[in-house]
C-alpha cells in the first residue's frame, strides 16, 4: 500500500472507531460530528493528524 492509501485507511479506520465508542458509550451525535468536523478543519490547514495514535487513544478508553 503506498503512504497515501495507509493514511486513508487509518482516516476510516479511526471514523469507525468513532461511530463504534459513540453508540458504546452513549456519546451524542453532536459530539461525533464535532469530532469528525475538527479533524477535517485541521487537514483542511494542511496539518497532519497521526489518525494511529488517535485510534490507540480511543481503545484505552
């Protein structure tokens, strides 16, 4: 897989994390859009997002 096609696959792997943790922990939808929202913001401004650390993150919760 080429560095564009990891990175697009830890994007979606990290938007299925989030949708999951949402209904597991009854997060609001709302605060899932912001997520998700945030994060499009901010590659938006040309910064990277390491979507692998996030994703660790997340299963420590």
């Amino acid at each position: 897989m080429s560095s564009y096609e990891i990175g697009a696959f830890e994007a979606l792997e990290w938007v299925w994390h989030i949708l999951r943790t949402q209904k597991e922990h009854k997060i609001t939808l709302d605060e899932t859009t912001r997520q998700i929202q945030e994060a499009l913001s901010v590659m938006g401004h040309g910064k990277n997002i390491d979507f692998r650390k996030l994703i660790t993150d997340m299963k420590l919760i």
